[in-house]
C-alpha cells in the first residue's frame, strides 16, 4: 500500500502539502499540485478512507446496533457484522 509520505517524497513536497491538494485547498501552486497528481498516478496511490476518518473527529458515519434478545451474542454480531460489510461496501464504491 502506498502512502502519503512516499508520494510526497516522489513529488518533492511535505506530507502535508500532499495532503491539502488531496482536500482540495486553493493554498497550493499549481506547479505543486501538478507534481502531486504527477506521483499519485505514478505510484497508484489511493486515500486510506479508515485512516482519514481516524484523523478526524468525524467520520460521517453512522452506528446501529440491531439485536435481537433471543439470539446469542455471537448471532447477532454475524448480522451486524454482515450489514457493515454491505454498508461498507456500498459506500467505499461511492454507490
């Protein structure tokens, strides 16, 4: 997996840079911010959505807990487990 560090060393800027032209600031020049593109495309890199929400103190995510009390705890963590991944899926493909 590539990171922000090693485009920011391909790109010959700071790991910060790279990451405001990833939020879109206006704050960056444009022969920067080619640069920055320029490495992300060359070395495939693609944002950790995880590690983005981690860093932040919102996620734009939402938690619900659905259990059902005659069920045993390790069922209703296989349901709940089953709708993140669907959720998850949904939402990392941008459907």
């Amino acid at each position: 997996m590539v990171t922000s560090e090693q485009v920011a060393q391909l790109a010959g800027v700071s790991r910060a840079t790279v990451s405001r032209v990833l939020n879109g600031s206006a704050h960056i020049s444009d022969e920067a911010r080619e640069r920055v593109h320029h490495a992300i495309k060359a070395l495939g890199y693609e944002p950790n959505i995880v590690a983005q929400n981690l860093a932040r103190p919102r996620s734009r995510m939402i938690a619900l807990g659905l259990f059902h009390e005659n069920e045993g705890l390790a069922h209703n963590l296989d349901v709940l487990r089953i709708i993140f991944i669907s959720i998850w899926s949904g939402t990392s493909t941008g459907a």
